[in-house]
C-alpha cells in the first residue's frame, strides 16, 4: 500500500460516519460504472427529467476514476 492510500485511510477513519458512507456509496457507483464501461453496456441516467442512455463508449467518469486510481490520487 501506498503512502498516499495509508493517508486516505487515516483520514477516512476520522471523519462522521455520515461522510464514510457518502465516500463508500460513490466509490461503489464509480465502480459500477467502470465495470459497464469495461463488459461494453450502456448506463441509465436521469437528466432534466428523462432518461438518458450513455452508450460505453461515450462513458467518461469510469474512465477518469481508473486513470485517478492509476496515479494513486482518487478519493478512495
């Protein structure tokens, strides 16, 4: 483990458990995402009141977190 990742994970032990929660659940989306990207399926999103499908190919959020996560400088 990274120097940097055993910062995060001190700094995620003291925050409210209200915050670790919102950290966990993103964390979990983001990689929901990444792994649609990955197996080549589309995402839902609900965008000024529709529904919007994101083909894998036009999904970039996955793809940033993963170069984040490369550089060892995402969130979690």
């Amino acid at each position: 483990m990274s120097a940097g990742k055993k910062m995060i994970d001190k700094n995620i032990k003291k925050l409210p458990i209200e915050r670790k929660a919102e950290i966990a659940l993103k964390k979990a989306v983001a990689q929901a995402i990444a792994e649609h990207k990955r197996q080549g399926h589309s995402i839902a999103v609900w965008e000024k009141g529709k529904v919007n499908i994101i083909p894998p190919e036009k999904i970039t959020i996955a793809t940033t977190i993963e170069r984040k996560r490369k550089r060892g400088t995402a969130p979690y």
